[in-house]
C-alpha cells in the first residue's frame, strides 16, 4: 500500500471539523554559484494539532539537482524525542515524496505553532549563469504530481486532511563575478596617463612599464601617471589581481597598452627670409605637432595664417605682415602639450625699390616716389626702400633710376633686392618701421 493511501488510512478516526488556513507551508530558498550546495529547509506553521502529513516537492531540473533530503529536527525528536512512527521518503528527479505518521496509536503529536522544520533538502546548482548576466532563479515548489498514485500535500489534523496555505521558494544561482580590465592610455611631453574601468573592483593593482614593475595600487584607484618620462615609446602592463574568497587562487587580468612621449621642439623654418607685409609660404619643422588639435605657430607674436598641421613633425601656413617692421624676430610653436621657440630665426626684410604697398618692383613703384617727391604723395611705409640707387638721398634719381633698370636694362637695385632682406647700414639710413 502506498505512503498517502496508510496515512489516510491509519489516521481517518476522530475527524474534525478545521479549515486550510489553520495550516501553512513553505520552503526556503538561498543562493549561489554554478556547482555550489544550497539546502531548502520545509517549515510548518499550525494553529491545530498536527497527527502526520504527505507531501511532495518538485524542484526546477534544468538548474537544480537533488542530491538528498533527511528529517528536519522537528520530524527528527516529534515522537516522544524519537522518529515518527511512520516516514517513508522517496526521490525522483524530479522532486521527492514523503509520508509521516507521527504515532499510530495517538501517543504522540505536534502541538500548535511556528517555523516546526519538517525536512531539510539538498539541491546542488546546476544552471549556469554567464559572468556579467543576469542570476537564474530555479523554483522549488510544493507539488501534487510525483509517485504513482501522486503523493498530494496534505496536514493531519485530528484524522482530517487539511490542504495547507503553500509558500514556494527560488534558489537563485548567481554570475560568477565578471573580471575585466579596459585600459586607456595617453602620452604627451613627458608624462604617460594611464586610465582603466574594472567590472569588478580589484583587490590590488600592478603597473609595469617596459617589464619592470613601476607601481602597486590599491583598491579603487583607476588611474596612473607616469610622469617625468624621456622621450621615446613606452609599453605598459596592469594587472589586476582580486581574490574571490579567503582560500581560493586569486582571479588575475592583465591589459597592454603603449604611449609615446613627444616633446613638442620647434627646429626649422623655410623660408628663413620674407618681406614685411607678409603672404608667403612658409614651413616649421620639429616634432609633437599632432600631439594636440591647438597647436599654433606664432612668428614675432602673430598667428600664422591659414595654418594646417601637416604631420607631426610638419606645419604650413601664410606669413603674418609684420607689426614690428623690419629685423630678426622669434618663431614660436605651442599647444595644449607644451612650446618651443626659435630665437630670430626669421628675418623680416623689405626690397630696395618697392615702395607702392606691395612686394613686386613696377613702374608703379617709380610713380609713387614721384608722386611723393612732387606732387604730395604718401611717403613709402619704408622709406629705405626708395632709396634705391645708394647714394644716400630720395630724390628724383631715384624713380629714374627703377624705370632705367626696368625698361632701358639699367642695374639692378642695391641689396636687398631681388629677395627680401636687410641693409647692413639700415641702422644709418632711413630705417624701414612700417
């Protein structure tokens, strides 16, 4: 005969009159990771008498396995300090039955109250929960389907069968922690900024630059500076060290990356000679260009013109005019990284006959120092410029003398001409301030 079938039997004598809710189950639940032991404990609440119960317990087999269940202590001492009467369990893969009779001949029974732990079941975590997802919850839960004839859940109460109040339970199988180190790394002039992200907090960190441990951070620190650096490449090494429990190996990630320190240098400029008003093409070589989205050059403070960032180590662009005049003036290179200056490394000259507002020696340059001489014209912005044929004045020679050269094959201009430059005696002469 069947557990159910001798219980209903055995105890069908003084029945009663009680209702369900005089009577409550519920099972635990807990958590853990993949191939950890969690134990689900049965508890009873009653407000009546209790002779025997049937029940069976199902469990969510895609994630669980039970591996054994046994008396809780309450079914352990229920008959006088000793086992029930009667108490047969069976296992299935799916859940267990069992079938208690306290005392057959009434000598025995539970008294009314709470949390009575009636069996204690042993699940082992089966499901596997991907690192950085999301906890499975696996049911166990009260259940009337196993064992032919199905056991149903059933309290006996003063030979009644009552159906108790069910409180099912899950057993949440957690992520196992995701480990990851996202590392970023930025050089510049001299210092290496090392930045990362960590999925779950490192115990400690370990910094090596070129295979040589530079540094032992502590948890919650997520940025490094390497500073002081000589120019040249560097590769970097972190490892992020954690350990997951007391007695376990520690869970090590390790990230690489590399940097370059660029200073930012300043070493030629071609050409090295313009005119004063500006316009011309000019290059700046060095290095640490493309280090930073503002670098600027500057020729005697003024930004030069239409500036593109070539390369790094390359920047074009368009002569500033002069607002100092004439003479040697700095070249200088910055950005957000850093600066350097050529100290005069470029001239700013003017031509000896062009005096008109442009660079190029015409006959309008011959009209405009006439113009000047006699009719009350402007005077050149740089009055060295119309003294063209060297013999120390401006005067109506000296137009003769450009149309001359430029029409009748005369000589050429004294120096600086045909480029832009300077005169050696400027100092005495009319000097050129535009």
């Amino acid at each position: 005969m069947k557990v159910f079938n001798l219980v209903t039997l055995l105890l069908l004598v003084g029945v009663h009159s009680v209702t369900a809710q005089e009577t409550a189950v519920s099972l635990t639940g807990g958590s853990g990771v993949t191939g950890e032991a969690i134990q689900s404990h049965l508890l009873l609440d009653s407000s009546v008498v209790v002779q025997g119960w049937s029940m069976g317990v199902c469990h969510d087999t895609d994630n669980l396995e039970l591996t054994a269940a046994q008396d809780g202590p309450t079914t352990a001492t229920i008959n006088g300090g000793g086992a029930p009467d009667f108490n047969e369990m069976n296992l299935y893969p799916e859940g267990l039955t069992v079938g208690v009779v306290i005392s057959f001949v009434g000598s025995a029974s539970l008294d009314p109250g709470t949390g009575y732990g009636l069996l204690d079941i042993d699940y082992l975590l089966t499901g596997i929960a991907t690192a950085g997802g999301l906890p499975i919850d696996a049911e166990v839960a009260f259940c009337g389907t196993l064992g032919s004839p199905p056991v149903d859940v059933v309290i006996v109460s003063g030979g009644a069968s009552l159906t108790p109040d069910q409180t099912n339970a899950n057993i949440q199988i957690i992520p196992p922690p995701d480990f990851c180190l996202d590392l970023v790394c930025q050089g510049g002039v001299s210092d290496s900024i090392l930045s990362w992200s960590e999925c779950t907090p490192f115990d400690y960190v370990l910094v090596h630059r070129d295979g040589d441990l530079i540094a032992m951070l502590d948890l919650g620190v997520t940025e490094y500076v390497d500073a002081d650096l000589a120019p040249g490449s560097y590769t970097y090494s972190l490892l992020g060290v954690v350990f997951p429990d007391p007695v376990s190996n520690p869970e090590v990630v390790s990230a690489i990356c590399s940097t370059s320190i660029i200073p930012v240098t300043a070493e030629g400029i071609s050409p090295t000679v313009g005119h004063y008003l500006g316009g011309i093409a000019i290059q700046v070589t060095g290095s640490g260009f493309l280090a930073a989205s503002d670098t600027e050059v500057t020729i005697d403070g003024v930004v030069l013109l239409d500036l593109v960032v070539v390369d790094d180590n390359t920047v074009t662009g368009l002569l500033p005019p002069s607002i100092g005049g004439v003479g040697l003036v700095d070249v200088r290179v910055a950005n957000s990284l850093g600066e350097a200056t050529l100290p005069e490394a470029f001239t700013y000259g003017f031509i000896r006959g062009v005096v008109n507002g442009d660079s190029q020696l015409d006959i309008g340059d011959a009209m405009f120092l006439a113009y000047y001489l006699f009719s009350g014209g402007d005077a050149p912005a740089c009055l060295e410029a119309g003294e063209v044929n060297g013999d120390g004045l401006i005067d109506l020679a000296d137009p003769i003398f450009i149309v001359t050269y430029l029409f009748r094959s005369g000589p050429m201009p004294l120096a600086p001409f045909p480029e832009a430059g300077l005169d050696p005696d400027l100092a005495s002469g009319y000097g050129c301030n535009p």
